[in-house]
C-alpha cells in the first residue's frame, strides 16, 4: 500500500500536491515541506486526508498521483 504526503507550500495556482513517497520520478518536495498523510489504498483517500488537515486545495501529483490530478 503506497505511502502518501502532502507539500505543506502550495502551487502557483494554490494546489497542494499530494504525492506517493514510493516515487522516483523526481516530484516529490523537499523533506522539509513533507506532511505524511499515511498509508492509502489509493490517491483519492490520501487526497480527502489531506483535505481533511485543512490542505482544502489538495491535488494529486500530476507524475506520481495521476489519478487525482485533475487541473
């Protein structure tokens, strides 16, 4: 089961981005803006957790989450 966060600075358009820490396409934010979300089936779960730590603007990674992408 893929381990989620979420970048604590957000993008340009306002989005924060949630990524699976498994990844290696070089997307992932700095250790420092990490949030750890958890363990999730799926991105959308880890994206309604991050939504629900008041990150309301949470986006999947278009690399890495591209499944909840959706701008």
């Amino acid at each position: 089961m893929p381990n989620y966060c979420v970048n604590s600075n957000a993008q340009p358009n306002g989005d924060y981005e949630v990524h699976d820490l498994a990844s290696t396409k070089g997307c992932l934010p700095r250790p420092v803006n990490r949030i750890n979300l958890g363990y999730f089936a799926s991105c959308s779960g880890a994206v309604a957790a991050a939504k629900g730590r008041g990150y309301r603007t949470a986006n999947g990674c278009a690399h890495c989450a591209p499944a909840c992408h959706t701008r």
